[in-house]
C-alpha cells in the first residue's frame, strides 16, 4: 500500500508579516506548498492536506494546480497546533509520513528516506550548524530516547547538535494509539505532534532517526527565508536545465521559473528573467531580456526584448527595446524599438525601428494582421483593426487607418517644404559652432 503524506497547511505565518496565507508565497513562480505536493506526488497519490487559516484561498489555490488532493479543515480553536491538525485527518494508509506546508526544498528522494527504517516512528533530524532555539534530539545506539527543548535541557543536551526537522514517518497503529491521547495540558494550550515521541518511547515502539540535508528541510517563516529558499530552488532549476543541454550565461544573474521549459539547444545570456508557461525550442535568449508565458522556438530574442504573456514566436529575431505582447510571429525581423500587440504576422516580414501597433482604442483590444513578405518602414503606427496583405510597403512615418492590398504601396506624409537662407534669418551673423 501506497504511503499516505498529510500536509500541515493551516497555520496563519504571522511572522510573514503578510495578508496571504504562508503556504502561498511563491518561489520561483509557484506557491511554496505547490513544490510540496509536486514533489509527494512521485511518491504517492494518497495527499491529504490540512487547510485552516483562509482555508478557502489555500484550497482554491491548489485545486487550480492539482487534481485528487484530499482537504481536511482544521479546528484551529478547539484543536490548535500540529497534533491538533493531525487530529482532523482521516487515516487511509499504513504508514503516514507528515510534512509542514512550509519546507519548500523537500524533494521526492528526501521523502523516500524517511520510509526506509523499519521502525514505528521515523523523524528527520538536521546535524544543525547552529542548533539554538532548537528541540534537541537525543539519540542513544541508533534509537531516539527524547526529544528536549532547550529550555529544558542541560548543559550537555544544549551542546547536541541533532534537531528535529519537524518531519515524521510514523505507522497507522502508533498514530491510532497516540491521538486519543494527546493531551494540550501546556502554557500555549495547543496539541503537540512532538508528544508523540515520549508516548512512542513509553509505549515500547521503536523510534529510529533518518538524518537529512539542513537546506533541503528549511522551513519558511519570513520573507527572508523565502529569498534564502529562491536562490537554492533557482540554483536546482538552473543546475537540471544545464546537465540537460541549456547554456545559461552567468547563472546568479538570470531568473528562470519552476514552470519553463526547454527542448533543444538553447542559450540563455546574462540578465535574462524566464517566468511562467513559457516553452522555448532551440532558441537564443540575449542578455537582459524577458519572457512571459510565451512560446519561442527557432528564433533570437533581444538583447533587452520584453515578451509579454500569449506570444508565440517562431523563426523570428526580436530585436533590443522591442516589446511583443499577446502575438504571433512567424519568419519576423523586428529589430528594434517597436510594440507589436494584438497581431499576427507571417513569414518574410520586416517591422521597422519605432513601429507602434495601436492595438486599443480606450475601451476594447483590437487586432491587426499582416502578412507575408511586408515591409513596415520605421516609426509607422498601425491602427487597429487592419489588414496588411502580402508583399505591401508601408512607408516609414505612415499612419495606417484601413486594410492595404496584396502588393501596395501605403504612405502618408505631410510634404516637405525647405526654405532657403532660414539659418541665417533665425540666427543671424552667429558662429554655429558656439550653439
């Protein structure tokens, strides 16, 4: 039988200091308790979650990224704390592992480890740099004895570097016979999960520790231990896209989300910010460029290119300060300095320096087409909606107001007027060189 993974997702994470419950900060892109449930997904189907503070925010948030997950409302009032959440859940399993919904970093294999030792009750224990401000960890010939916090730990316990990670692996038959009595007899008048282990201990069941990676379990309890738990996520993501073919320049300055994706031999320069669902395919992605939920395949993006969410791009070169938003390119140069939204445009095409699709009115989106073989001469504005048909030339500073034929030629300009000697009559007898 499949092991059962009980995620405690209900607390408030006052210390965030945020309106948004804790679970749903995000990292690299995603909510942290989504790379949670990812990452439990590999080893089991079987997830309940435990949903309490803005529980309905929390649900609705996972519901839109995962199918099959079980929700357990916890009574934060009558039964608060993490013995009080384990209390709400419906056992279904043999053995149920227990992770909070704030530890980021775990990964499948780290999860796997804790089922490994054939014993009642398993706990993840951190070899802590610093252990201050932790519940030691006793350990005597391989087995946990206690678990003491340090208040009330002697001397000699405070110099025990052994932690609890707060993770457990724990049978169906202890955690029947714990629960019934679990007792909130204390000064914060909450039910302990840690309580366990002294009623293991008493009982005769065997309680063994799996020694874990102090990053990998970090839990995320202010916005600066969000950033520290984003750059060990971003190094991840970067280190798997590296050993799987993409070159990324100067990785600490790039920012590629958990969501991307890669196929082929991509390169990735420095500066460059990926984020969403975006899929790129044999692509150069030039220095300080971004991307937003957009395809890109074949093509050369930037340097200093911004494509925005819906674009899809293919054997195309967008240029620097050139901006796509919500278009399809396909066999484009826009070289440079140009907003192209709302479009679609075919093979051959060259948007000039400076051209503008207008694509919105002050009250509705509209969109402009154009086809293959067109050239849009520089600091051209295209209005929306308008046709541009294959093989046309709009002529550089043209405002286009209505659909051009196949084979076209549109321009709209002002005539030119010179007069003669003005330079003299503005400035008179002046050295020019002295403006």
């Amino acid at each position: 039988m499949d092991p059962q993974i009980v995620v405690l997702a209900a607390g408030k994470g006052t210390r965030m200091k945020s309106s948004l419950p804790k679970v749903l900060h995000k990292i690299c892109g995603k909510p942290m308790i989504y790379h949670i449930i990812k990452e439990s997904l590999k080893l089991t189907s079987n997830i309940a979650v435990i949903i309490g503070h803005e529980s309905e925010t929390v649900k609705n948030a996972l519901e839109s990224e995962f199918d099959n997950l079980k929700f357990f409302l916890q009574d934060l009032e009558n039964l608060p704390g993490t013995g009080g959440a384990v209390k709400s859940v419906e056992i279904t399993s043999d053995r149920i592992i227990i992770l909070n919904g704030d530890m980021p970093l775990i990964r499948q294999e780290h999860l796997s480890r804790l089922l490994e030792p054939e014993s009642d009750l398993t706990i993840g224990v951190i070899e802590a740099e610093d252990p201050k401000g932790y519940g030691r960890v006793i350990i005597n010939n391989g087995e946990i004895v206690k678990i003491v916090e340090e208040k009330d730990a002697t001397e000699e316990e405070k110099r025990v570097k052994s932690v609890n990670s707060g993770v457990y692996a724990i049978t169906r038959e202890l955690l029947e016979a714990f629960l019934p009595t679990l007792s909130n007899d204390n000064a914060q008048k909450e039910y302990y999960l840690t309580d366990i282990v002294e009623f293991a201990i008493n009982e005769g069941f065997e309680v063994k520790p799996v020694f874990v990676d102090e990053r990998s379990f970090m839990g995320v309890n202010s916005k600066y231990e969000l950033s520290v738990a984003e750059d060990i996520m971003q190094s991840r993501i970067q280190k798997d896209l590296m050993l799987n073919g993409v070159t990324i320049r100067s990785p600490k300055t790039v920012f590629i989300e958990a969501g991307v994706k890669f196929e082929g031999e991509c390169e990735i320069e420095p500066g460059v910010v990926i984020k969403g669902d975006t899929f790129i395919k044999s692509s150069h992605i030039k220095a300080n460029s971004v991307i937003e939920d957009s395809k890109i395949e074949f093509s050369v993006i930037g340097p200093f290119a911004r494509i925005r969410p819906k674009s899809d791009i293919r054997d195309s070169t967008i240029g620097n300060f050139t901006e796509i938003k919500k278009s399809s390119l396909k066999g484009v140069k826009a070289g440079h300095l140009s907003y192209i939204g709302d479009s679609e445009i075919d093979e051959g095409t060259n948007i000039g320096a400076g051209v503008i699709t207008c694509n919105y009115d002050g009250k509705n989106k509209h969109k402009t087409v154009i086809g293959k073989g067109v050239f849009v001469g520089s600091d051209s504005q295209l209005i929306a909606p308008v046709t541009i048909e294959d093989e046309s030339f709009i002529a550089a500073g043209t405002t286009v107001t209505k659909n051009v034929k196949s084979g076209s030629l549109a321009i709209s300009r002002a005539p030119l007027k010179i007069l003669d000697g003005f330079y003299k009559r503005f400035f008179g007898n002046k050295d020019a060189a002295k403006k």
